[in-house]
C-alpha cells in the first residue's frame, strides 16, 4: 500500500537524538499453510480478525502506535485490508500493507521460520521503517490494550530501550523458559543485530519454535541496561489462538493475569 505522503527519511543521527518512534509491525497470515500445525485456518475468519485488529490499532488512542506496518505471507488478497486502512482511518495515521510472499512450511519447520523470514523481508522493503526508531511486533489477528502503560512505564527508564520482551518458566511436563512470541518490543537496530537472518538457526530439538530461537537470541543481554526480559506490566492478548482457535479470554486466563499482576509486585524478578 502506497504512503500517503512521501517525506524524507530522517538520518540516523536525527532519529537517535529524539525520544523512541514506534512501528506497530503486525504479522499476517490469511491463508495457512498445511503444515502449520494449527486450528484456526479458515482464511475468511483470519481475514475478518485481521480486519478487527486492524480498527482496533487505526482507532487506538496515545502517542506510541502512529506508524502501522501490515505485512502477509501467503499472497492473499488484501483489498479490504487496503480498504479499511483508507476508509476507517480517522486519526490520520501512517499504514504501509505489504505482501511478502513466502509461506512454505516444510515437516522439519514452524511457522515461526516463515514469521521471522517475513519480517527480515517485510522490514527491509518498508518506508515507515526508516522514519521509525524501535518495533513494536504483534501477532496480527491480536489485540494487546495495554501497549501504551508498558511502552510509558519503560520510557521512565534512563537507558535508551533496546529490547522489551516477556520472559517466561515453562509449566510441567515442559522444563526450561522461552518467550511469549505474539509482542515484544526491540529497536530497530537491535532487530538487525541479533534477529536477522536468525530463523536459519531454528530445528526440530532445542529451537523448534519461534518462542525458543527469541529467548536463545535475548537471553545474552539480561541484566544489560536498557534490555528488559520483562514486561513492565500485564499486556495480555485479546482474540483468538491461532494454535486452538479459543478465546484469550477464559477464566483460566483470567486467573493467571492476576497473578501475573501480583507477581510483578511481590517478586519483580520471577518470570511467571
């Protein structure tokens, strides 16, 4: 989808003498692949919470989310999308739609590989990208309400933000810790430094997952400033599991954000 308008790009030096701009970089993928491994697969319904999401971040109110990067991997028609980021955008806001074609999954990958290949591609053809300073990566058919509280809490923070991700203990029978893969946050240059290309270190053992390959390439920075393995605050998903196709917002969740919320609390360096 063609910007609106067509500025200048500012310089590096410009973008890292003001305070962070966010790209709200929402990952798409309307018709899945066979071999994803996943429930919600009829492209009507994703295309309709594709749409759903879409208002709720052209209509999402505050400084942070002004830049919105759409990007698709599996050559859908994305008319209606183009659609509604013209027709439905009443604060004016700046959407780039993208098709990066490329959703092949083979028996030895998850879906995450083709995720992290669409960003590495996505992000390098985007013109927002070079108007911006920092991500903020969402899981497209998701909503997350609380963005703001957490980006406005971590600006408080002296250091420049590089990274803000939720870390996270493995319930039984999974031992170990991984990251909740649907958000996280990094600056742009972080991205090209440690995520890039990284989807070529994924397998069938340790790094099956997207939420394992995030953690293994995060991990190393903890305790660095500027670096934040948790989230400030709560910053739950509203929709549904691509994975179940069940709504976030059971009472089982409910349950488990609370305690999340107290947590943060009482024992700020537990990951739960």
């Amino acid at each position: 989808m063609a910007l609106a308008q067509h500025e200048p790009a500012a310089t590096a030096f410009e973008l890292a003498a003001l305070p962070p701009i966010y790209l709200l970089v929402m990952t798409a993928t309307i018709i899945p692949a066979p071999m994803a491994g996943i429930q919600r697969t009829d492209p009507k319904q994703r295309l309709e919470d594709y749409k759903q999401a879409l208002r709720y971040w052209l209509a999402y109110p505050g400084p942070y989310i002004e830049h919105i990067l759409f990007l698709e991997n599996s050559g859908a028609d994305l008319s209606e999308l183009r659609a509604v980021a013209t027709e439905e955008n009443s604060r004016g806001k700046r959407v780039e739609i993208l098709s990066v074609p490329g959703n092949d999954v083979t028996e030895r990958q998850n879906y995450g590989f083709t995720e992290m290949k669409m960003l590495d591609e996505g992000l390098a053809k985007s013109e927002l990208r070079q108007k911006t300073t920092h991500m903020v990566k969402v899981t497209g058919r998701l909503t997350f309400p609380d963005i703001n509280r957490a980006l406005e809490m971590i600006g408080k923070h002296p250091e420049p933000l590089e990274l803000m991700v939720e870390c996270r203990k493995l319930g039984f029978p999974r031992r170990g810790a991984d990251v909740k893969a649907q958000m996280f946050v990094c600056s742009h240059g972080f991205y090209d430094r440690v995520f890039r290309g990284s989807n070529r270190e994924m397998n069938l053992t340790d790094v099956r997952l997207v939420e394992h390959l995030i953690f293994k390439k995060v991990i190393p920075f903890k305790g660095k400033p500027g670096h934040y393995m948790r989230l400030p605050c709560n910053v739950e998903p509203v929709g549904y599991s691509g994975f179940k196709s069940k709504s976030y917002d059971t009472m089982g969740a409910r349950i488990t954000s609370r305690m999340r919320s107290m947590f943060r609390v009482i024992l700020p360096n537990y990951w739960f």
